[in-house]
C-alpha cells in the first residue's frame, strides 16, 4: 500500500489540530463579554485561520503536483467516488471557512494583523450591511466543515477497524504507523 509523502502527512494533522484548536476557540470566544482576554481571543482565532488557510494552499498544491495513492482494490467505485468528493468538499471548505471569516472582519471595518506584525490586504471596504450575513455565512460553512471533519474521522475508524484495508495507515504518522 502506498502512503502520503511525510511533507502531506505532517501538513494533514497539522492543519487538523488547527482546525479543531480554530473551532474551539471560535466557540468559546463568542459567548464571552467584551475584555481585553475577547479581543486577544480574537486575534488568535484570526492568526489560526490564515495559518491554516496557507497551510490548507500548499498541501493543494502538493496533492495537485503529486496525486494521492491509489485506493485498494477492496474498496466498491461508489466508496472510492464518495471518497473524492469529501475530500474536495474538505478543501473547499478549509479555504472558505477562513476566507469568510477573512472578510467578515473586514466587512465590520477590522483590519486582520498576522501574529500582531503584518496587516493583511483588505480585499473589501468595511460594509456594515455585509456584516451579519458574512457572519451567519462564516458559523454556517464552520458548521459544514465540522460535520465533514466528523464523517472524515468515522469513515478512517470504519476503514480501520472493520475493513482492516490500510487506508488509515497511509496517513498515519511514521511512530503510529504499525504496518
């Protein structure tokens, strides 16, 4: 069975705990008064996103330039086209998670200062109006993007533990790896 290369493995699990530590802080930031810790929360939850949107950008690039292993034999056509499609709804939605939150904040007349150093470009003039719906956008592809992260998970686990076919193994980190 062929496996990612070590670059998408680490790029993978990387941007899965990004992704988790993103939606976390997303979820306990928004219930909090306004303070000094809301903002600083903020502002992370902003950095995370843009890491993880450049992140999400290079391993595209790297699974464009050098495919994915082939799926094993075992698996139906219909698994395998299933399997595709979650996989490109994955990345639509870690590219529009961040870049809708991306110009939800500047729709709201914020800027977005990477790690408190690099003011990013502002691709859109602060629109109030835009504001909320930018929002409810921003929580309904945050919502999507769980959902698919959940069922990416349970059909590993699936693969895993009733099929015994390898698929988790080729994303596996080396030490996790028992192949």
């Amino acid at each position: 069975m062929q496996r990612y290369s070590t670059t998408s493995i680490v790029l993978h699990w990387l941007i899965a705990l990004l992704i988790v530590a993103t939606f976390a802080m997303g979820w306990y930031m928004t219930d909090l008064k306004i303070s000094p810790t809301k903002l600083k929360l903020y502002s992370w939850h902003k950095w995370l996103g843009v890491s993880i949107f450049g992140l999400v950008a290079l391993r595209l690039l790297i699974r464009l330039i050098k495919g994915a292993p082939a799926y094993p034999d075992t698996m139906q056509t219909w698994e395998k086209q299933l399997a595709n499609a979650m996989h490109g709804m994955l990345y639509v939605l870690m590219i529009t998670v961040p870049l809708s939150g991306y110009l939800y904040t500047y729709a709201a007349g914020f800027p977005v200062v990477y790690l408190g150093l690099i003011e990013l470009p502002a691709f859109i003039d602060p629109h109030p109006e835009w504001k909320e719906g930018l929002k409810e956008l921003h929580e309904m592809l945050t919502t999507g993007m769980l959902i698919l992260v959940g069922l990416h998970f349970a059909a590993a686990l699936k693969h895993h533990l009733i099929n015994k076919d390898g698929i988790l193994q080729r994303m596996l980190p080396a030490p996790f790896n028992k192949e």
